[in-house]
C-alpha cells in the first residue's frame, strides 16, 4: 500500500474496507412463510429443564425461612416481656383539665 493512498481522506472515512452493503436476498431465518418448522432435540429438555428450575426457585424463595435480625430480636424481645409479665397495653387516665 503507497503512502498517497494511505493519507487520502476517502480511505480513511471507509476505515480501510470497500463499499460494504448487504441486499436483503431471502426469507426471515431462511424459512418460506407456511413452511413447518421442526423442533431439535434440545429444545424440549432446555424448555423443561429452564422452565422447572425457575419454578422451583420461586417455590423455593417464597417458602425461605426468615432469618432477618430483626424478626430474630423481636421474638426474643416479646419472650423476655412476657416472662417478665410486662405489657405494651398502657391504661388510660382520665383527663382532668
């Protein structure tokens, strides 16, 4: 390649390569409109397979224990109160103005 062509701002617009443009020229996929499509052997397993495996995640996360500090505290928290017979529940006075 001649350094002329090199420096020339049309070989440097097209980054090297020629004129490139694809025509359309056939079907979507390669497949005429009516035509059956045939199912491959994989596809049955990988639909099954990934289809059961989310369900059982799902399944699975929605009957997770709950192993938040929180709820741990506050379980714990209402144990004490009761063995100390202590309530939230406060009596009401009357109010006298």
């Amino acid at each position: 390649m001649s350094l002329t062509r090199l420096g020339s701002p049309s070989y440097l617009l097209r980054g090297g390569h020629g004129p490139h443009l694809s025509e359309p020229g056939g079907y979507l996929f390669g497949r005429k409109p009516g035509q059956k499509v045939e199912k491959e052997g994989w596809e049955a397993a990988w639909k099954y397979g990934f289809w059961g495996s989310f369900a059982v995640l799902a399944v699975g996360l929605y009957y997770k224990p709950d192993t938040r500090i929180r709820t741990t505290a506050l379980k714990e928290a209402q144990q004490r109160m009761e063995s100390r017979e202590d309530t939230l529940d406060y009596p009401r006075t009357a109010y006298r103005a």
